[in-house]
C-alpha cells in the first residue's frame, strides 16, 4: 500500500478515536451539566456537582477543540464543507459551547439568586443542546447532506438547514447521544460525590442507559433500511485530495449494510455497543460505578464504531452529486501535512495523557458540599 | 544519588544548550522571548525583594 | 449560476472582525498576567513571605474572570474559518490546519490543564510544584499565541506551500519554513510582549487604586513595585518588535507599509517626512492634509538615509502585468480542472505567481467567470482590478498610529512609575496613581489597534498575494449571516457586562476579602473536611 493511503488510515482512526474520546469525556461533563438542576436541589448541592468536574472540564473541552482542529488539518476539505453546511447548526452548537466556560467560571463568584438561577439554566441548555447536535450530526451525514462543488473547489449548498432538523432519524440520533451523555455525567456523579446526589445520578444514570440502548436499537433499524451510499466502481485510495475527479457512487438503500455484509466481523462494533449500555446500566444499579464508567467507553466504542464502519470511506455524502461526497480518500491533507501532524501527535498525546492522568491523581477523593462552601477557589 | 542528580543536572544544561544554539540559530526572535520573559520576571521580582529590604530599614514605612 | 455575493462577503468580514477584536480584549491579559502571577509566585516561594502568596491568589482570581471569556471565545475563532470562510479553509486548510491543531495539542491542552490545578491544587501541591504548575499556565498560554501567529503569519508572508492545480489548493511543503518564518517570530513576540505590558497596567492600574484609597497599602505597594518594573522592559521590548515587523513588510507586504504611512507616491530620501497625522482619502487616492517631520521616514523603515520607499500609486500600476498574466493563469487553470489538457497546465505555470490576481479580477469579470471576459473587455477589467490591490488607507495608517501614540505613552508612564515606585514616593504622587487608573483600558486598544493595523493592511487578500477575501467566504444567505451576527451581539454583550460586574466587584472587594480568615495557615480545606459530618 502507498504511504499516502496508510497515512489517510491513520488520520482517520485518529478521528475516529477523538470523536470516541470528545463523545466520552466532554459528554461526561455536558451530562453533569444538564442534569445540574435535576440532582442538586438547592445551591450546596448544584455547587457540589459543579466542582465534581470542576478541576477537569477544561481540559476535556480542550478534546473538543482538537476534535476541530484535527478536522481542519487532517481533513480539511471536510472542516471546510461540514461546518459550513451545517452553519445554523454549528453556530448554536458554538454559542452552547461557549456558554458554558463563562457558566463554569461566573456561576458561585456572586451571591445574588437571579445570577445563579439564570447559571443553572445556562448549564442545562449548554449541556443537552451540544449533544444533541453532536448525535444529530452524525445522523445527517449517514442520511446524506446536499452540496455540490464549484471549478474552484467552493462548496454550493443544495438545501435548506431545516431539512437536516426535521428527519425522526436524526433526532433519535440526537436524543441517543444526550442519553449516553446523561449516563456517564451520572456514573461521574456516583464516582466521586455522596448521598442525597449520589442516589438522584444513580437514577439518571439508569435511565440514560436504559434509553441509549433503546434508542440505539432503533437506530440500527433505520439506518439498514434508509438510502446509504456505496462506490459502483472501486476508488483509488491514492487519489489526489480533489473531490471533483475520480469517483463513482451510487445512492440506494440497503447500502449502508454493505461493509457488514462484505466484512460480518464488523457486526462485532454494534454488539460491543448494545452490551455495554445495558450493562453499564446493571452495574450502576449494583453501585459499581467504576465499572459502569469504563462500560461508558465501550457504548461510545460501540456506536461511533457501527457509523464509521457502515460509512467507510464516506465521511460526507452528497446527495445531490454523489460522486462529489466527501471521503478519506478525498478530503485529506497532503502526504507532508499528515506526516507532520503524525509526528506532533506521537511527540504530545503521549505527553498529555501523562499530565492529565497526573492532575485526576492530584485531585482524586470525594467532593464534599462543605468542603465547597467553605474553599474560596471552588466553583 | 548525588551521581545521579549531577547526571540529571549535565542533562538538562546540555538539553537546554542544544536547544539555545538551535532556536538562537533558527530563530533568533525566539530566543529572545525566551531570554526576554526570565529577566523580566527576574527584575520585577528583584524590584518586589528590594522593597522588602527598602521597608525593613526604615521604621516608617512609606508606599 | 453560483455567484459571490459581495453582501456576504462584507457581512463574513465583520462577524469575523468583530468577534477576533472581541476575542482579543482577553488574550493579552492572560499572556501578560499569567507570567506576573508566576513571577509573584517566585518571590513567595524564594522569600517564603505570605503575602506574595496573597499576591498570587488575588491576581489569579481575576485572571480566572478574564481568562473563561479568552477560552470562550477562542473557540468561536476555530470555528468561524470553517463555518464563515470555507473557501479559505479548504485552500489553505493544509498549511494552515497544522499550527491550529498543533496549538491544541502542545499549548491549549497544557494551559487548560493546568489552569485547573494551579485554582484548586493551592493545598494539595507542595510550593515548589504548585509553582511549577503556574509556569506551565504560562507557559502553556503564550505558546498557545506561538502557534495562532504561526498561523496569522502565514496568511501574511505564505511561507512553506506552493499551489497544487491537481487538488486546486496551496499544499504544504516546509514546516520548518512555516515555523521560523520571521514574520511569525516577530509577529509572536510582538504580540506577546503586547500582552505583557496589558497585564502590567493592569495590575499596576487596580494597586494604583489601592493606594489612593489607602487601603491594602502593603499588598499595593508591592503588586505595583513588581508590575512597573515589568511593564517597562515590555514596553521597550515591544516598540522593538513592531520596528521589526515594520522593516518585514517593507520587504514582503509593500502595499501594507505603504498604507500605514499613508504614502501615495514613492518617498524621496533622505528629505522624506514621517507624517504625524494626515487625512487620508481612499477615494481621491490623497492626503487631505499632513503634519510631519523631515527626515524620519527612510531610516524608520530601511534603517539608512537612502532606500526610496515605493508608494501606493506606483504599487497599483506595476500590478497592472501581474494581473493581466494572472488572468491568463486562472483561465488555463479553470479549463485544466475542467479537462486536464497538458497543454493548458503549462499556461498556467507559464503563469503561476501571478494567479492570485487573476482571482482578484473575477469580480469584475462578467458572470465573475475571467474565462468570459472578451477580448475588447480586457483592458477595463484590468483597470477596474487595479485599484483593489490597496488597503483601506485610512483605517490602516490611523490604526497604525494610534498603537503608537499609545506604546511612547506606555513607555513614559512605566519609566515615570518604575521611578516613582523604588523611590517609595508612591503616595505622594496622587496624579500619577490616578493616571495609572485611567489608563487600564488603554494597552488594550493599543492592542486592538496593532490587529486592525496587521490584517485591515493585509487585504485585500487572504493569503497574501494568493488568495483574495472576496473569494474566501462561504457562499451562505444573508438571512444565516444576519442570525448569527444577532446572536454573537447578545452572547457578547451579557460577556462583556458580566465579565465587568465581576471584574468590579472583585476589584473593589480587594485581597484580603478573598482568603478566609484563617488564611493558608490552617488550610481551608483540613478545616472543611473536619466540619464535613455536619452536612449529612
């Protein structure tokens, strides 16, 4: 194989791996933040919960970044189309998102009930609405999204974004993705909180597994039988990253079964998936919230592995010119570009998983509502 | 253990030579960030010591 | 037909104008004022005196207030060159990708990490490492800058790629090239050294404020000893830097030089002034007035008495063949997209540099198609494109000069400060703390000023000389664009006045309202755990 195509596969497994990794620690933290105002019931409480995450989320939100910025250097014919296509979308996911450091930030530092109210909600909002929109996305781009390509390489959108609103399926996919999320902010709770917030996440997080694991059933219904996209003629891997030349698709149904019928090992990735939500859900009502959290990694495993492996080489499909989507083949840096960012990510991921792993240890133990109140620095 | 920190000691000051003479030769502005930032933080901290001593002499101690 | 419309366009530009300008307001503060707490932090750990820890404790609090709305809105940056400029993106992406992303992995990670530990692990670090840890916030930050201005450089002086007709965008070719770039290194130090003299007004500023009120005096008098004394050795570094920068884009960005100093018509050395104020007129291409001194101009820019500096004029007519030959360029390549013909692959190299003028002149094609323009046609498109190779003088040569006006002022206050303030005679210079007061806004202007100056004086392209800001933007509604600029208006505004409120507030309430009584001599958190039972 050509060093270009190895490279295009190991950009996108790190994508793949990033997606898994933004949906499993910033989920983790949006799912604290959306169930704020449902497991603490007066301020100590809410305080409490906040600072469970309070010495992490930013560094998880620095996941989300990267999940951009990767996107941008690795793909960014992908970055470039995605986010614009998806632009009343991407713009609400980003005011969400910036909400939400402002919310960490400003929320305890005064004292006024209106301030700290008007907070909570925030949080609520920027916690469900990011990912909602992260689900719903990927239900978007396996429905198929309508753009087409200028001479030039300038995209032309062929549709309105309230036709990638308005489909069951990407709402279900949406609504799945706010319940893994609720599931893991819950086991997260459990982990290193006490009793009356300890009880309330556990029962959240019972039911965000319960509805995941349903949802996702559902889903895999739909997507065998909605229309998906398959090449009528091999590409060629090695292919200049130009979306205008050198591919034939074909836009039917059925076809996102392709991959599984060709490779049935593949069914592993949907099982992994459906096994974990359920039980994560069982350990979490045995009071196993260690378990349940490292469960939590293979539901994200699971679900953003079944995508990837039904789409695979598609990473965008168009539906109005098919043979213009968007895949790994297509979209990608130069050969100099991803070896560059190779390099960089086998010199630093290294480097930040020690740290990170270092700061969890400094800041390990139980987080007391006393403790909060009385520590000037907290949340 | 003494062998070993004066080890760890030449490693770092060869590290830290290597690295000078690289970005000194690459890219010279970067070198002087680098040299820049420590001796301001140096000087602002010796201008917060030499208050200390300026205050501790005089009984009055006018700001 | 899919046309660009030039509403859109504008729209793009000030959504991204307005929300970096926005952005910008923070980012100095906290490249300035995380290396003032680690300085702080120095002297706490070296003397072992507590109030340096006090120091360090309440600088942060207020870093952290400035800090949440810098991550926040940095994230709209990352967004917006996807969402708002695809065409860019995926032109320039390849290059362009790499810094963003290594920004994340190396700086941004780092800072957010540690920011966490370096609020929370007061009690749980030894000092030495807590210390350690405030660098690495510093660290971690100003390296952050590193890699954006890596990137804004790049956009300036395209560096490390070369155009690729096969996938239609600028491939990247040198990382090497793209990271020493001298622009990017003065460009960065520039900045973060911009930032350095922001944080030290600042905290020179708020202690001034102490001081007239005689409160907290000890804690003031030091805040203030530390922050003057920084402030002016920034100040120095900084008017050095942007007489660097100035002396590059002579060299790489004539046109933008030529802007700044409102230049016309090619200088005259040795005699040439350096206008002090002047009223530029874009339209009539001339000064309406001009105050300056003799003499100045040719060894500001060139560092000798002899170099003529090329004016605007002279800049517009020698683009005159370039964009002829650009068109040339664009055509072959429109037509080799279309049928890979090496015969028009060869035009086009016949023609390569001169392709961003080409692009430059399909506004003014007919259809914005230059394939299209018929021969007789020719020679008014060129004359039309002409004048677009400008800047926007005015915005350009006042931006320019008002950061300056601003950095002499800078330097006079810190010198006159950093006197004031190692002869004790603090207090007794009341007109001097006040003007300290009032003047906390004022580095971050000069910032704002310095970004106008850089990116108004790059356009109008988006890489330099290679890809124009008219073709860059999404080709979005008007009706997307006005719904996102509404929203930015409000998130922004409740920002601003929050981050203020707290801001006030906290300043107000001063040091010593911010530890707990017991101060770090029991620690908060032994004496919560032990009261913890009380709260099941």
């Amino acid at each position: 194989m050509e060093l270009y195509v190895i490279l295009k596969l190991i950009w996108a497994t790190i994508l793949c791996v990033l997606l898994i990794g933004l949906g499993l620690m910033v989920g983790m933290d949006m799912g604290v933040g959306t169930l704020l105002r449902f497991v603490g019931r007066n301020d100590g409480e809410r305080r409490t919960a906040l600072n469970i995450i309070g010495p992490h989320w930013d560094g998880n939100q620095v996941w989300f970044i990267l999940g951009g910025g990767a996107i941008f250097a690795a793909f960014p014919t992908l970055y470039a189309t995605s986010f614009s296509v998806f632009y009343v979308v991407m713009i609400l996911l980003l005011f969400s998102m910036i909400l939400r450091p402002v919310a960490f930030e400003y929320r305890s530092k005064a004292d006024s009930k209106l301030w700290r109210a008007s907070w909570d909600w925030v949080f609520l909002v920027s916690g469900f609405l990011p990912m909602f929109i992260y689900g719903a996305a990927f239900g978007n781009i396996l429905e198929g999204v309508g753009y087409h390509f200028g001479w030039n390489g300038q995209y032309y959108q062929d549709d309105s974004f309230f036709s990638y609103l308005l489909s069951p399926f990407v709402v279900l996919c949406g609504l799945m993705s706010v319940a893994l999320s609720v599931y893991q902010g819950g086991v997260m709770l459990m982990l290193r909180s006490e009793n009356p917030i300890y009880d309330r996440a556990q029962r959240y997080a019972t039911r965000g597994g319960i509805l995941a694991a349903v949802l996702f059933a559902i889903g895999g219904v739909f997507i065998s039988r909605m229309k998906g996209f398959m090449m009528t003629e091999p590409a060629n891997p090695a292919m200049p990253a130009n979306p205008l030349h050198g591919q034939h698709v074909a836009h039917t149904a059925g076809a996102w079964l392709h991959n599984f019928t060709a490779h049935p090992v593949l069914w592993v990735l949907p099982l992994l998936g459906l096994t974990s939500m359920v039980l994560g859900t069982v350990a979490v009502r045995h009071n196993k919230s260690v378990v349940a959290w490292w469960v939590g990694l293979g539901s994200w495993v699971g679900t953003i592995g079944t995508v990837a492996a039904a789409m695979f080489p598609f990473f965008m499909p168009s539906t109005t010119a098919p043979d213009q989507s968007l895949t790994i083949w297509n979209s990608c840096a130069s050969a100099y570009g991803l070896t560059c960012m190779l390099v960089v990510a086998l010199i630093f991921v290294p480097l930040i998983l020690c740290y990170t792993s270092w700061c969890y240890y400094v800041m390990r133990g139980k987080v007391r509502t006393a403790d909060i109140i009385h520590d000037s620095h907290s949340y | 253990m003494v062998i070993l920190r004066l080890a760890g000691l030449a490693l770092v000051l060869v590290i830290s030579l290597l690295f000078a003479v690289f970005v000194g030769d690459q890219g010279p502005w970067y070198f002087a960030w680098v040299i820049g930032t420590v001796m301001i933080i140096l000087i602002s901290g010796a201008g917060a010591i030499l208050f200390d001593a300026q205050t501790d002499d005089s009984a009055e101690s006018e700001v | 037909m899919d046309l660009i419309n030039p509403t859109v366009v504008d729209l793009s530009r000030f959504q991204f104008a307005l929300t970096a300008l926005y952005h910008f307001m923070f980012v100095p503060l906290t490249l300035g004022l995380t290396f003032m707490l680690a300085a702080m932090e120095t002297v706490y750990v070296v003397t072992g005196r507590k109030i340096y820890k006090e120091m360090a404790q309440f600088w942060g609090k207020l870093f952290g207030i400035n800090f949440a709305i810098g991550v926040a809105t940095g994230i709209t940056m990352e967004f917006e060159f996807g969402t708002n400029w695809s065409m860019y993106s995926r032109f320039f992406g390849d290059m362009f990708g790499t810094p963003l992303a290594i920004e994340g992995l190396m700086a941004f990670f780092m800072e957010s990490t540690f920011v966490g530990l370096m609020f929370f692990g007061w009690d749980r670090l030894s000092k030495p490492a807590h210390l350690a840890v405030t660098y690495l916030v510093a660290l971690g930050s100003n390296l952050s800058a590193l890699w954006i201005l890596v990137a804004n450089a790049s956009m300036n002086v395209p560096e490390g790629a070369h155009f690729d007709p096969e996938t239609m965008r600028m491939q990247f070719d040198s990382f090497v090239h793209v990271v020493f770039n001298p622009d990017a290194q003065s460009k960065f130090v520039h900045t973060s050294v911009a930032g350095y003299v922001s944080a030290a007004l600042f905290v020179m500023g708020i202690s001034a404020f102490y001081i007239l009120r005689g409160q907290h005096k000890q804690f003031a008098a030091r805040s203030f000893r530390m922050a003057a004394l920084f402030g002016i050795i920034s100040t120095v570094a900084v008017i050095t830097l942007g007489d660097v920068l100035g002396r590059m884009d002579y060299e790489k960005q004539p046109t933008k030089i030529a802007a700044i100093e409102g230049l016309w018509h090619t200088s005259k050395p040795p005699y040439e002034p350096w206008i002090l104020a002047a009223l530029p007129d874009d339209a009539k291409q001339e000064n309406h007035f001009e105050i300056g001194v003799p003499f100045v101009l040719t060894p500001l820019i060139a560092h000798d008495f002899n170099t003529p500096i090329t004016g605007l004029h002279e800049l517009e007519d020698a683009a005159e063949p370039r964009i002829r030959s650009g068109i040339e360029a664009v055509s072959a390549l429109r037509r080799y997209g279309e049928t890979h013909q090496q015969a028009d692959l060869d035009i086009f190299h016949a023609h390569e540099n001169d392709m961003g003028y080409g692009f430059l002149a399909t506004r003014h094609a007919p259809g914005q198609d230059v394939t299209a323009i018929p021969a007789a046609a020719l020679d008014q498109v060129v004359q039309e494109t002409k004048p677009d190779i400008l800047p926007n003088v005015f915005v350009t040569f006042w931006a320019f000069r008002l950061m300056v006006f601003l950095a002499l002022y800078f330097f006079a206050l810190f010198a006159i400060s950093s006197y004031v303030s190692l002869k004790n005679k603090l207090e007794r210079n009341k007109l001097l703390l006040r003007l300290c007061m009032w003047s906390i806004p004022l580095p971050i202007l000069a910032t704002e000023f310095g970004w106008i100056t850089a990116e108004a004086g790059r356009q109008p392209w988006t890489v330099f000389n290679k890809l124009p800001t008219f073709m860059s933007a999404s080709t979005h509604s008007v009706s997307y664009m006005l719904f996102s600029l509404a929203g930015f208006a409000v998130l922004y505004s409740i920002f601003i006045a929050a981050e203020l409120y707290l801001m006030f507030k906290f300043a107000r309430l001063g040091p010593e309202a911010h530890d707990t009584p017991h101060d770090s001599a029991t620690p908060t958190h032994l004496h919560a755990v032990s009261s913890a039972p009380a709260a099941h």
